[in-house]
C-alpha cells in the first residue's frame, strides 16, 4: 500500500495520471468499505456498493485541493463520504415518507440500520457529528467498525495505535453514542 501514498502525493502535485493509477489501486479497499456501509442497511435498499463507490470516487476527485499525508487520510476521508452519501439517502427516504415525528431508539437499533428505520440511522449521524466535535479519532474508530467492517487490528493499522487503545476507545465511543442517543428521546 505504499504506492498509494506515493501515487496520493502525485495527484496533490497534479499528476492525472497518477489519479488513473490511484483508482486501481484503491478500488477494492473503497468496495469493501462501501460492501461495509451496505451490509448494515435494509434488504430493498436503492443503493448498491458500485454506485456508493463511485459516487464517493467523483466526490472525493472534485475536490480543489487533493492533499492527503497517507493512505490512512484517503480511505478515512472516502468513509465520510460514503457516510454523507448515505446519510443524504437516508434523509431523502425520510422526506419521501414524511415521518420526520418518530422517536428515536437506541445505538444498537440505529447501527442495525437493515431494519429500515431511518429515524435512528439520522439520530445516529447527529450524535456521530457531535462525538467527532468532542473526539475525532473515537467517532472515526465508530465510524471504520461498524460502518466500515473493519476489525480492531485493521482500525488500529490505519490509525496508528495499538489494538488496545482501538478496543478502549470504541467501547468509551459506543457508551457516549448510547448516551446521547437516549438523550434525544
């Protein structure tokens, strides 16, 4: 993975061609992170891993300024974005139903999002959106596992901690989501 770095610090230069070489590069690792995201939402969901993976790709290519450090930067970035595109989906679903009034449920019902229930997938993203304000690499570590499904050992290779800290601050994570989504009800 080593040619990603170098190929993401060739693209911030301006290189096109390293941004062609970067796509067959990262394709696989975007499916997977996408077959993630996609594996926990409803059965008769719009959305296959294909398009999340390339609507994510044209948005993270249109950016001004491509500059990422590593891979760890790019793949944590492309996560958001799929997260965005869902949640986005998410709040289009919910504007087409018109049931903006529901309560909200817990974090295992929200991360359990094949239920269909898009109130909870939202309340999750607010209380995301406001962990990432207290805590980026905790909501991060949320976001990688159980959006991502990655394990502690991959969460931690890419954030450059020990398996340990990936476990501690997942579990201090899941607590304050769990907190601020019963906050909410």
């Amino acid at each position: 993975m080593g040619d990603v770095t170098q190929l993401l610090a060739q693209w911030g230069s301006g290189d096109r061609a390293a941004l062609d070489s970067l796509t067959s590069v990262v394709y696989a690792e975007l499916r997977r992170i996408a077959n993630g995201y996609l594996r926990r939402e409803r059965r008769d969901h719009t959305l296959q891993p294909t398009a999340l993976v390339h609507e994510a790709w044209m948005r993270l290519v249109k950016q001004d300024q491509a500059s990422f450090d590593n891979r760890k930067q790019f793949f944590a970035l492309a996560a958001q974005i799929m997260r965005r595109i869902l949640v986005d989906h998410a709040r289009n679903v919910q504007a087409e139903k018109r049931g903006g009034g529901a309560p909200r449920g817990s974090l295992e019902e929200a991360l359990a999002v094949g239920t269909g229930n898009v109130e909870e997938f939202l309340a999750l993203d607010e209380a995301l959106i406001q962990l990432a304000a207290l805590s980026a690499r905790k909501a991060q570590i949320i976001e990688m596992r159980y959006f991502g499904g990655l394990e502690g050992k991959e969460i931690a290779e890419l954030l450059g901690v020990s398996v340990a800290t990936v476990s501690r601050e997942q579990k201090t994570a899941e607590a304050w989501l769990s907190q601020a989504m019963s906050a909410e009800n």
